[in-house]
C-alpha cells in the first residue's frame, strides 16, 4: 500500500495545474477523477471501482483534502497574480500620463492629452468641466469619441451639483 499511495501523490499534478489554469472548480473536478483513476487502475481488485481494503478510502478522503487545499491555495495564488498584473498596468498607465503631462506647458493642449489619455485608458468617453469666471459649468476639454454628451445641460448641472 505505501508504494500505491506514494505514486498517488502524481495524481496532485493535474490538479495543481487545473487551479492554476483553470481555477477552483477544474482543480476539484480533476481532483475526483485522480481518485476514481487510481482507484480503477491500481486500488485491487484493479479495473473496477470497488475497494477490497478499508484504508484505501481513508487515504482518498485524505487525498480529495489535500487536493482541496492545494487547489484553494493555487486559486488564490493565481488571482493574486492577476491583481498584481492588473496594478501593474495601472501603473504604467499612470507614469505614462504623468510623463506627457510634465512635458506640456500649455494649459489646454494639457487638459486634451489628460483627457484622451484617462479615455484611452478606461475605454469611455471622457471631459474635463470646469467653472468660467461667472461661476457657470463649462467643458474645457472632451475626448475623441464624444464631445456631443459632454456639451449637454443636464450633464453640465450634474457636474455642477
């Protein structure tokens, strides 16, 4: 039995790799079927999925829990590296408009290259509002792809408010 369940342990693999690819879900799924492989291929009597000895099922339970927690960790080390990634990104974004804006020196073409850039960066439509010298919301700058929206009052009053 302890060289069965030594060989067992290879059966983590798949699981490790499906929770990294995959998540959660795969890992469990190709935690169950390592378990009903090994128990069709090598648990005796071999080629069916009855189990002569007793300590064969304490050691699947075992390896489902092990699996389980391999796949909990693996799932959360995975996303932890897509948060990582995502900031990263963020960051760049960031240090690229900070970049452009320290080069400029005029104010409008800045609020344009602000603006295109947070546009650019979210993938939405964009505006700077600001008040002129009688206190009234006006646009100074508006993205590419749509000053139309940016010009309306009840945009502009909402903006205000």
């Amino acid at each position: 039995m302890v060289s069965l369940i030594s060989q067992y342990l290879l059966y983590l693999f798949p699981v490790l790799f499906s929770a990294v690819r995959c998540g959660r879900g795969p890992s469990f799924f190709a935690a169950g079927l390592g378990v009903l492989a090994f128990d069709f291929f090598f648990v005796p009597p071999t080629l069916s999925l009855t189990v002569a000895d007793l300590r064969y099922i304490l050691a699947f339970v075992v390896f489902l829990c092990v699996a389980g927690l391999t796949a909990n960790l693996a799932s959360r080390l995975r996303n932890q590296f897509q948060q990582a990634h995502k900031k990263e990104a963020n960051t760049a974004a960031l240090y690229a408009l900070i970049r452009k804006i320290t080069a400029i020196s005029d104010l409008d073409v800045l609020l344009e290259h602000i603006v295109q850039h947070v546009s650019d960066t979210l993938d939405a439509k964009a505006a700077i509002i600001l008040p002129n010298q009688e206190g009234e919301q006006q646009v100074e700058a508006y993205s590419k792809d749509g000053g139309d929206w940016a010009s309306d009052e009840a945009d502009l009053t909402i903006a205000g408010g």
